[in-house]
C-alpha cells in the first residue's frame, strides 16, 4: 500500500474544479492509475481525501492506493507544475507499528448515514412508505459523532475520553454536498473528524486504514489517516 498527497493551487481554475466537484476528483484519482492497476484487493483499495487546512487555508489531496499513483496530471492541472511536485510513500512501515494499546491522533473524512427504519414525519405523505429502507444522512453533529462512536469497535479502536470523560472528537466541514454524476444530481452529506484514539485490534485497524468506514468512498469520503498524538499534522 502507499500514501500519496499533492497540494492544490487554489488560484487555479483546474483546482477550484476539483474541490467543487467529488466526481472531478474522482476521475482524477483513477486516472492517476493506468488500465490494468489493481484497485480493490484484500490489502486494501483506492481511498481519497481532500483536505482544507484552518491555519493556513492550503487544500491537499490525500490518496491511499495498492500502487503508487501518478499525479502528474493534477499537478500539471490543479497545482504548481514549475515548483512542487506530490509526495508518495510505502504505507507498509506505518501499517507494521500497529500494536493494540496504541494512542493516535487521526482525521476521517466520512459520509455519516443511516437507514430508515420507520416514517417519522410529522405529516407522512400518502406513499410516505417509500421512504422506510432508504438511505438518509446524519445531520447534526451529535448524531455524526454518535455514529462513529456506534462504528469504531468493528473497525479496531475506541475514542479517547478527554478530560471531561466525552469522546475525544471534534467535527467540522459539515456540508450537504450536490454534485451531477451521469445527468444525476447525487447529494452526500459529510463531515471531517479529527480526535484521538486507541487501537484496539491491530488487524481491524489495519484493515481500516486500508479500506476505509463507511460510505461513498469513491467520492473523498472513507480515509482515515493518523499521526503520534505529540507530532503536529502537516
């Protein structure tokens, strides 16, 4: 497996594309691959994630990949051709120190979602029944945190309680998200989580930093990446 980023230049028309538009990136990220690249596999799958930084405002595009990808045409497109050129590493070395007890510092990107069990409007329309079985996002943040909380023991870790004994997790980004897929209008309600956590099996969190939680991973959502509690995120 490898990590991958490559910084955007947001003055540019290609990156602001990019950014508005996860099926834009999503079709940069595969092409990023030529015919043939494995993409899904039991060690893991394609992952992106992009990333707008508060302290600076600078935008990076994070790929975890079972090859090492070739973004040569988004830096060409959506970056500093002349100047900066995008990072890629083997993931193996970070993926071999996870041990159970481990504290990280993480960020996840994710689409937080729920199916409807029940009509619970106040004034239920006459087919209202179409609506029990679909697919709904969360979409305030207790119930975003709520439904992390709910997913972290099946993915190999628990949240750290801060000093107030809460999980340790903060949410921001939150946005409803319309993009046009094939002539389709796709709406996808996300949420950036950044807290700490304690691995609690090794393999399920490997396995998650390779194959991400939850839905529309194809779209920016899914990535999971941590860093040491004490070593400040790039």
């Amino acid at each position: 497996m490898f990590i991958s980023r490559v910084p955007l230049n947001t003055a540019r028309e290609g990156a602001r594309q990019l950014i508005a538009s996860p099926y834009r990136t999503h079709a940069a990220v595969e092409s990023a691959f030529p015919p043939g690249s494995v993409r899904d596999s039991e060690e893991g799958r394609i992952l992106w994630r992009m990333d707008t930084l508060a302290q600076n405002h600078s935008v990076w595009l994070y790929v975890v990949s079972p090859e090492a990808p070739d973004l040569t045409h988004v830096v060409e497109q959506a970056g500093w051709p002349t100047q900066v050129q995008w990072e890629s590493k083997d993931y193996a070395p970070l993926l071999s120190r996870i041990a159970v007890g481990q504290h990280w510092q993480f960020r996840l990107r994710a689409n937080p979602v729920r199916k409807v069990r029940a009509d619970k409007a106040r004034h239920p329309k006459a087919n209202g029944d179409d609506i029990i079985g679909t697919i709904q996002g969360h979409v305030t943040a207790e119930q975003q945190r709520d439904w992390l909380i709910a997913r972290a023991e099946s993915h190999g870790f628990t949240l750290v309680p801060d000093d107030n004994g809460d999980p340790s997790v903060t949410i921001s980004q939150r946005h409803r998200e319309r993009f046009n897929r094939d002539g389709q209008t796709v709406t996808l309600v996300t949420a950036v989580f950044d807290g700490r956590l304690t691995v609690t099996d090794a393999d399920l969190f490997r396995h998650t930093l390779c194959h991400g939680i939850g839905r529309a991973k194809g779209f920016g959502c899914g990535l999971m990446t941590v860093a040491p509690i004490r070593e400040l995120r790039p």
